[in-house]
C-alpha cells in the first residue's frame, strides 16, 4: 500500500468509534436518524474491508503494517492487516450490515443507545482483528465484552436478564484470566508485541519459557471460554437463546473472534522452535468433547434458540479439532467452514424469531397439530387443505437451506468446507498412507455431528411448518426477510467461488505457518520524516 491506502487500515476501528460517540448527541426519540448514522457507518465499514480483503487477495505474502502515532514496534502501537484478519474483518462486516437492517424492524427501538453499543462492539471485534500487540487486544477485547453486556440486555424481560448476568459474571472472569495471562507473559518476556514475543521465545532459558508458557495457558482459558470448549461452555446456548434476534446473530461472530485469537497466537508464537505445538493436545481432545457435547445438545434441544446455541458448540469444537490437528491443508477448509457456519447461524437466530412470531401472536403456525395428540380428528376433512401462504413459503425454503449448511448436505457452502476438511483428512491424494483411528475417529465425529443437525433441523421444521395453517400467518416484514437471505445468498457465492475462496484460504494457511513474514513485516515498518519535518504513517510490509 502507499499514499491514502495504508491509512484504510485504522479506518474500520475509527468508523464505529466516531459514529458511537456521535450517536449519543442524538435524542433516542430520532430513531430514523440514529439508524441512518448507524447503517452509514456499518456500510462504510464493510466498504472498507472489502477493498482491504481485495488488496490483501492480489498480494499473496502481503502483510501492511499501520504504526498509530508513528511510533515503531515494539514500543508503539501497531495494527496487522494479513489475509486472516482481513478475512474476519470482512465476515464481521457482512453479519453485522444483515443484523442491523434486522434490527431496524422493531429491536433497534425497544431500549435506548441500542446503536452506539453496536458500533461499539464493532470498534472492539475490529480492533481485536487487526492489532498486533496483547496489551491492545486486552483493551479490544473489553471494550468489545462492554458492548456486549449492553445488547445482551438489551430489550430487558427476566429471562434476558438472568442470562445476561451469567454471561456477564463468565466473561469477567475470561477478562481476569486474560489479564493475569498477559501479565505473566510480560513478566517472563519484557514485551507483548505479538512480533517481538515470537522472535524472543527461541532465545529464552528454559526455565523462564516455562513461565512464559503458564501464562499462555492462561490467557488461553480467556479464549476457550469465549469459543465455548467444554467443559466451559455451558454459559453459552442459554446467552445466545435470551438475547435479541439481530443480537444474538452478531454475538456468532464472537466466539470465531476467539478462535481467531488462538488460531492466530498459536501459528505464530508455538508454530516452531522449543514451544511447538504448546497446547495442541489440549485443543485437539477440548475440541472433541465440545463437538460430542454440542451434538448431544443438538439433538435434546427442542427450542429453537438452544438449538442454535448448541450449532455455535458444534461449529467451536470443530474449529478448535483442527487447531489440535495443526495441518495446513485441514486449516484450509477449516476457514471456509468458518465463514460458512458464521453466516449459516447469524441467519438461523435472525430466522427464529420469524418463524416462532406466530406463537406470540397467537396463530397455529409453530405448534403441533392438535392430530398429533389425539385431539380434533372428527374434524379433519379429508382431502382438505389450504395452499401454504407466500410468507411461510419463503420461510420454509430458508429454514432449509440452514438446514442443509448446518448438516454439510450439498450442494451448499457447508458441504464444501467439510468436504474440504474430511478429504484433507484422509489425506486423499496426498500419501499413500493410510488413516490412522485418530483420524478416522475425528471424520465420524465431523459427519456424526452433520446427521444430528440434520435430525435436529428436520424434527423442528416438521413441527414448525408441517401442521394446520388456518388462522393467522406471522407478519413478517420485508426488512426482516431481506437480512437472512442476504447471508444466505453469501454462502450461495460462497459455493459458487469456492475454487476461488479455497486458494485465498490456503495462501492464509500458508502465510500464517510462516511466521517470519510477521516478524519482518512488523519489524520492517519504518516511520519517516515528511517534508515539514514532522512524521507521519507509512506502511512496512513483505
């Protein structure tokens, strides 16, 4: 980058900080107004990342460097825009346009400062992406659990209280592991520039690296919690399920944050040298008990929204299984099944609230005919019927593509992902050694978890939208059905370029197992001296 672009960089952190400060001088009575301010800035912000991610896609090793306040690493304060975060930035702008269009509806209006704890949330998600230190990324990460309290309670009712005081209680202690793991990384290595930190550990005595190790284990907790790895995971089904519809689809992206974190921390700090492969055991059985627990909870859920919850278990465990694994190729598919679940449930829990309306209105749509329990038969006619109104058709048809994406049924986004990772697995034209039962062992959970979803998915629509219709029909919004088939319509795109998106996600894996490109681009990042003799930003990168 050079001239104006590197500076597009700082812009999705700066975008949501402005418009939630800007939005708070605005009477919560000019609803229209603050929504404007708020979908402006979530455009602008998802403008930007797509160039990022554009410019990032035609440099393969790329790496820009932005140093805020032009001071250099280690000492100053430094963002990373790489392929992964540039990925993330993307997704957590795509969701985050859906949801807000979402909220627009009615949610948006239900309590005040609704869109400045949006933007805030995505300053905190935003910034925990790009910064390339541990000390900003503790700062990130509790400005981004701060917004979070907020829209968690947002709309109020007891349910969503109680479950937004376990959420808070849970995430506060994450923050105070995070807190003492940073300390004692510090402590151990005099620095927290996630560059630095890998270019020293190598060098460290042993004693001291053990240290250092301790600490990572215990900034490692904060994360597990936040992505849900049993067995601290029970917090999350019940969170997600009380928040708000548009809420709890852009609180799917927060557990992949932490992911990210690990994915990221991981490759970088224990990829190679005396640390390699730290922690990846624990990740490999965690992420396996947290796939059989989600599954299990998957098929016992019979609310919707638990059933949700327990699909972001199932989409963490996997995540964290390959992590353990630590194969590239695996990797690969792995950051599509990323981006494809992420969207697959941000549209589901957006999706629930329009299916489920009915009950709350009153109609016959989401409950089970009275036939089913005996009751009513002598007046059923037969032949009878009525032709399923255009509404429940659209919703039908949505709840079974989630259905299919969730499962990894093709021809959809989910079954390439998995299709992707389960063949680099086995190792299908790679060796010609065969699977070992540890392999095989994590393939029949990967599919096993597919048959529940699609169990689960099936149950549910046969109970949502298979019974009597006669009475009223949810009213359902254009607005509303927009956002959910616009992340719908992604994961079509997703399929249909999934050429194209398998080659940007294996030149991330790539790019990430070779921390060296990091370590120099972040050490490579120059300030300079403009004409007037005052510094300015320039952007250092391989």
């Amino acid at each position: 980058m050079s001239g104006w672009q590197h500076h597009l960089i700082i812009l999705p952190i700066l975008l949501p900080m402005i418009a939630a400060a800007a939005l708070l001088f605005v009477d919560e009575r000019s609803r229209v107004a603050k929504a404007m301010i708020s979908l402006a800035s979530t455009l602008a912000i998802a403008g930007v990342s797509i160039l990022l991610l554009q410019m990032q896609n035609a440099s393969e090793t790329f790496n820009s460097v932005y140093l805020v306040g032009n001071w250099v690493a280690p000492f100053g304060i430094v963002l990373v825009l790489d392929g992964l975060s540039a990925l993330m930035l993307t997704l957590t702008s795509l969701l985050a346009v859906a949801t807000l269009v979402f909220s627009f509806a009615r949610w948006h209006a239900v309590g005040a400062h609704f869109h400045s704890m949006f933007q805030v949330l995505l300053m905190g998600v935003n910034g925990a992406f790009l910064t390339g230190d541990l000390f900003n990324l503790f700062v990130f990460f509790e400005v981004m659990l701060a917004a979070s309290y907020g829209l968690l309670l947002h709309g109020s009712g007891a349910l969503r209280v109680k479950a937004g005081l376990h959420y808070i209680a849970v995430n506060l202690v994450a923050a105070l592991f995070f807190l003492i793991g940073v300390s004692l990384i510090y402590g151990t290595t005099g620095t927290l520039n996630m560059a630095d930190l890998a270019a020293r550990i190598p060098e460290m005595e042993a004693d001291r690296r053990m240290l250092m190790e301790a600490g990572a284990g215990v900034l490692g907790i904060a994360f597990l919690i936040k992505a849900g790895m049993w067995p601290l995971c029970f917090w999350l089904p019940t969170a997600y399920s009380a928040a708000s519809a548009p809420v709890a689809g852009m609180f799917a992206i927060l557990s992949k944050l932490a992911i990210y974190v690990i994915l990221r921390l991981t490759m970088l700090l224990f990829g190679d040298g005396p640390s390699a492969g730290f922690g990846a055991e624990l990740l490999l059985f965690g992420g396996i008990a947290t796939v059989v627990f989600g599954t299990i909870g998957v098929l016992a859920s019979q609310a919707l929204g638990r059933l949700a919850g327990y699909s972001v278990l199932v989409s963490s465990g996997t995540m964290l299984m390959v992590l353990g694994i630590n194969d590239g190729a695996v990797s690969s598919g792995a950051l599509l099944y990323l981006v494809s679940s992420t969207l697959t449930i941000g549209a589901f829990f957006m999706l629930i609230e329009l299916v489920e309306r009915g009950q709350d209105a009153g109609a016959n749509v989401l409950v089970v005919t009275m036939e089913a329990y005996g009751e009513g038969e002598d007046e059923v006619e037969e032949g009878g019927g009525l032709a399923m109104p255009g509404t429940m058709a659209i919703l039908g048809t949505c709840f079974a593509a989630v259905g299919i994406l969730l499962s990894g049924l093709p021809p959809l986004s989910g079954f390439v992902a998995k299709f992707a990772m389960l063949s680099a697995m086995m190792g299908a034209g790679a060796t010609g050694v065969p699977p070992t039962a540890g392999v095989w062992t994590l393939v029949v959970l990967v599919i096993l978890s597919g048959v529940a979803a699609l169990i689960a998915m099936t149950r549910a629509g046969i109970r949502t939208f298979w019974t009597s219709i006669e009475g009223t029909v949810p009213r359902v919004l254009v607005i509303e059905l927009v956002p959910v088939m616009f992340l719908l319509f992604l994961t079509l795109a997703l399929t249909l370029q999934a050429g194209a998106a398998m080659r940007y996600m294996d030149t991330t894996i790539r790019t990430l197992s070779n921390p060296a490109i990091y370590i120099d681009a972040v050490k490579n990042a120059a300030a300079i001296e403009t004409r007037t003799g005052q510094q300015s930003q320039e952007t250092g990168g391989n």
